[in-house]
C-alpha cells in the first residue's frame, strides 16, 4: 500500500488546499485548487511536481487556482460531472460511485450534494483518508446553498457511514466558530465542551484544528447527530424526524 505524504496548505482566508504526494512513483495531487500561489510555492519547496487535481464542486475559492496551475504543470483536472459545462474546467469528470486510481490507490467518489448541486467527496479505502471539502467540517457543515436540508442530511449519513478511523480533510477552518455554536446548542454536552476547550486552545495559536476523523465528527458533531436523542432534546424537539431537526440545527447556525 502506498505511503503518501500529506500537506494541508492554507490558502485564501480560510480554505485548505491538501496535497497527497507519492513518493513511489512522484505523483501529486491537489484536493481543490483555492489560490495557485501557495500551492506552487509549496510544491516548490518539496521538489514535487503536480500531476492531478481532483475538484469536489465549482465554487470559486475551490477552483480559481486551476487556470495558472495548468499553465505550470502537465495536470490532469479530475471533477463533477455535474458542473464540468458550467465550470468548462475538467479534463475528466467523475459521477457517484466512480472508482479512480491515484499512484496505484483506488480513490472512490461519493456524491454528496447540497452545498452545491454538484459537490462530490474523495474516499481512500486503503489509506482511511476522506476529502470532503464544504460537505462536513469539524463540528460543522456547508451551508445548503443549491440542495435542500434533507439532501444535506443525507449526504451527511454517507460520510457518517465511511469507517470510524477514517481521517477527514475539510475545505475550510471553520471550526472554532463551529465550536461556539455546537456548544450554544448542547450546553451540557460533556464531550463536546472538551472539544471545543482543545480547538479554542489550538486556534489561540494559530494551529490548524484539521483533519478530525469521522469518530470524532458523530461524537460530537451536531450535524451528524440529527437523528441523536440527546440533541433532539437539547432543541426541545424530542420525538422530531431527523431531517427537520437537521434543518433547525442549520436554520439556527446561519442565524448564529
Ligand atoms: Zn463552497
Ligand atoms: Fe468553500
């Protein structure tokens, strides 16, 4: 199995691009293209050259750094096919279900809509690694800007299903603000008041509170836990299906 070496590499204000390097074979991917400059800067520094980007939806901040990254480098552009027209940006484009091999790694697409129509997300059976981009974030979720709360919530299960150990990359560090919120809503909540006391601990110093892992996510993560009793009654909503009371705990953070 391949021994990649991982780089979270911040970019813009809040995103994160990732880069998964094969040291085998010299392949490079980039997760998301938010900005060229610190990718190429990073690249450079390691000596690497990249050769793939896989895109998980069309939203600028995850996509401008494509155009200046080709004119650098013999990159193959991997993304939805969903917005490959709109975007006019992919070399390959993938739908649910699709199997890629990446420097000899099966990588697996799972769509997960509702952010944007078309977001998709990355599995790594073999390396336990997911790329989920404005899907889940740590203690967080994308706001449902194209999808519906119920499409959300079901894209959401798809993740929650992935292996416990699975470590999660996310597009954004958010998780501070995901904190405060998560811990408004289940003051009580015992695990997640010492979450949120460790990312205000590494934020105090600028360290990045990604990548979780999806055992981390449905212990805590409200938004994985729709369909959890104790959340339920922390938002006097006992007895209420899941999808309405994911669409409360969103509602309530896009107000917070
Ligand atoms: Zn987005
Ligand atoms: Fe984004």
């Amino acid at each position: 199995m391949a021994d990649f070496d991982i780089v979270q590499l911040p970019a813009r204000s809040d995103n994160y691009a990732v880069l998964v390097h094969d040291p085998a074979s010299g392949a490079t991917a980039s997760i998301d293209a938010p900005d060229a400059a610190p990718i190429k800067a990073e690249l450079e520094a390691r000596g690497w050259t990249l050769t793939h980007i896989l895109v998980t939806h069309k939203h600028l901040d995850h996509v401008e750094g494509i155009k200046p990254l080709r004119q650098a480098f013999d990159v193959t552009v991997i993304g939805p096919q969903k917005s490959a027209a709109e975007t006019g940006l992919y070399d390959r484009t993938v739908t649910d279900g699709d199997h890629l091999e990446f420097a000899g790694t099966e990588v697996q697409v799972i769509e997960t809509p509702g952010h944007t129509l078309d977001h998709v997300s990355y599995f790594l059976p073999g390396q336990k690694l997911a790329f989920v981009a404005d899907t889940l974030f740590a203690l967080g979720c994308g706001r449902v800007f194209e999808g519906t709360p119920e499409m959300m919530w079901e894209s959401l299960k798809k993740l929650r299903a992935l292996p416990d150990e699975t470590v999660v990359y996310c597009g954004h560090e958010y998780t501070l603000a995901n904190a405060e919120f998560a811990v408004s809503v289940e003051p009580d909540n015992a695990a997640l008041a010492d979450r949120a006391a460790q990312i205000r601990a590494l934020r105090a110093e600028d360290k990045p509170t990604l990548p979780t892992t999806i055992k981390r996510e449905k212990e805590t993560n409200p938004f994985l836990r729709a369909d959890d009793r104790g959340l339920a009654d922390a938002l006097g909503m006992a007895g209420a299906d899941p999808v309405t009371v994911f669409a409360e705990v969103r509602g309530r953070k896009d107000r917070f």
